[in-house]
C-alpha cells in the first residue's frame, strides 16, 4: 500500500514538473491581398478580381524548445462581401522544428510547408482560397538543402462529395553556386459513394513532376536574389475507366533576381499542353495555374518591396503574361503582419 502511494505521488510529480515545464505561445497574423487579372479574350484563363484579408490567430504550448501544439483558424472575409466571413478554417496541428527535421501533423498553414512549390502546382490564388493542409508534413533540412515529403487530404469521400488527396515530396542539393531541385505530387481523384455511377464518374489521377538544374549566385554578390534555372517538367494524367496514360511534358525556366526592395520573376514554359481534363472537373482536379494549358507561356513579374521587416511585409507585383498570341495584364498587392512569441530553433 505504502508503495503505490508513493508510486502514485512520483507520478503526480512528474507531471506536475511536465506542466510546469511548458511555455504558452501565440501567433497572430492579418494577410490582406488584392489581385486584378485582365485576361479577356484568352480560351484558358478568365479576368477576374480576387481581393480580402485573412485573420489567422493561433494559441499554443511549447515544451523542450522545439515541440509545439497549435490552435486557432484562419478566417477570411472578401472585399465587397455582405457577409462577416466568407472562409473558415480550422488550425489545428503538431509542430516538431529543431535542426535537422521539421515537422507537422493536423490542419496547419500552407505557408509553412508548401510555398518553394512554382506555378505550375500551385496557382497564386491557392494560398488565399485554401491556406491550410490537412494531412502531414516532414522534412530533413540542412541551410539550402532539404528534402521533404507530404499528404493533404483535401476531400472526403461522400454521396455527393468525391474523394480526393495529394501525395507530394521535393528536395533541393547545392553545390557551390549550382543547384539540383526537385518537386512532384499526385492528386488522386476518385468517385463519389454512389457505387452505382463510379464507372461514369471515373477515377482520375494528376501527377505532375519537375527536375531542374541552375545556379545561384546570391551569396556571391550584393543581391538579396540572383539565381537562374532551367528544367523538364512532365504530366500523368488519366481516366481509370479510358485507362489510356496522357503525358504532356516541356522545357521549364526561372530567372529570380531581388535587389534593395526591386524584384525582377521570370517562367517561361514551351512544350505540351497540361491539364487535360480541366473543362471538365477544373479546380477540383487541377490547382495549377490555367496558363500551362498552353504550348508556349512566359511571365515576368515585376515588384516593388515599400517595406519589409521581420513583422511587416508590404508588396507590388504587376505581371505581363506573354500567351495565345497575346499580352496580357494582372497586378497584385499584398500587406503581411506576422508576429509570435517565441523563437524556432535552427
């Protein structure tokens, strides 16, 4: 008896220490974007503006440093909108970030996991329609190297709603000024409960993979950005129910210049026209940018920083779109405020 209580009271006391040995930490964040596209006339894009600001407040504890529970949501209201909130998400996850590894699990920012993937996976309007992943994370970095791989689960399957994830991964070697980088996911896009009809809906899968190769020469001169690559990109695309392979693939390039608040962004794609399948499953199948619809498709993107810290971010980008023959416009503003209470150990 004498010896389960004091087993009872050691075990009291550790996890008395355990919480006392927390921390409380807090994230807030307000991400206000205004995004004018002027595509009229094109067969692949539409003109369209797309403007809010987001509020995303998060709450947590961190124990030993590098481990941390988050919760929170992340809510977005659209400029012009009669409603008080127009998008709501949930923000809840692990964190694990301490050198070499990093880390998540639940439903955690975007920002945090999938920002180095280009435009041709991630259109620009993702990260303000869809901030966060629902699914897992983990990678092993090292200064600029890094490989890395995910899983957001973006539908549930239901008698009305398909079922539908990525599977992701990337990575990037330096060596010296030149570079090798990678990325790839798959969306697997299936039917609906309604086993009755899944031969008429079909089975869909989109994998898309990038391999390039550059050089970056920032740490050798006085530019905040100064690197350029070059690479192949090839889609996988198909109907399970058609079972025919479609495998659109071209040339990729990037130019990425940065120096004292002016940027300079170049893609240039020329090669087979992706996204098969969009007229007619569009967003839910594909979240790349509608461009690379085309055979040949250049943008340069042209920004000024008016400020930059560690808190706040205020940026200008206005953007020519070389594509189908034509030039078209679209112009981008955004306003960042980030701060927590804690610092993440490197």
């Amino acid at each position: 008896m004498k010896k389960g209580i004091i087993v009872l009271v050691l075990l009291l006391e550790g996890g008395l220490m355990c919480v006392l040995s927390q921390e409380f930490v807090w994230k807030a964040g307000v991400y206000n974007f205004f995004e004018n596209n002027e595509f009229a006339h094109s067969k692949v894009q539409i003109p369209q503006t797309m403007a809010g600001v987001h509020l995303a407040p998060e709450v947590g504890l961190q124990w030993n440093d590098n481990h941390r529970v988050f919760a929170g949501f992340d809510a977005m209201r659209e400029y012009g909108s009669n409603k008080t909130i127009d998008y709501f998400d949930p923000v809840v996850y692990y964190e694990l970030s301490g050198k070499p590894f990093r880390f998540y699990a639940g439903a955690f920012p975007y920002k945090l996991a999938l920002d180095k993937y280009p435009r041709m996976f991630f259109r620009d309007s993702i990260h303000n329609y869809r901030p966060t992943v629902t699914g897992v994370f983990w990678e092993y970095y090292a200064g600029a190297k890094y490989m890395n791989v995910w899983l957001d689960w973006v539908s549930r399957q239901t008698y009305t709603r398909r079922e539908a994830f990525f599977l992701g991964w990337s990575g990037r070697y330096n060596l010296n000024v030149l570079y090798g980088q990678h990325f790839g996911y798959m969306l697997h896009f299936a039917h609906t409960m309604e086993s009755d009809i899944y031969i008429y809906e079909g089975i869909y899968d989109n994998i898309l993979i990038l391999t390039s190769f550059g050089i970056d020469l920032s740490s050798k001169t006085n530019f905040e950005q100064l690197e350029a690559n070059v690479g192949w990109a090839v889609g996988l695309e198909r109907n399970r129910s058609i079972g025919n392979w479609h495998r659109p693939q071209g040339l990729l390039s990037e130019i990425k210049v940065e120096y004292k608040g002016l940027e300079f962004y170049n893609t240039y794609y020329k090669g087979g026209s992706q996204q098969l399948f969009r007229d007619n499953y569009g967003s839910e199948l594909y979240w790349g940018d509608p461009m690379y619809r085309t055979k040949s498709y250049n943008r340069s993107d042209f920004s000024i920083r008016f400020f930059k810290s560690e808190v706040v971010n205020l940026k200008m980008t206005w953007s020519l779109h070389f594509a189908e023959q034509k030039v078209y416009h679209s112009q981008l503003f955004t306003a960042t405020f980030a701060l927590d209470n804690f610092n993440r150990t490197e």
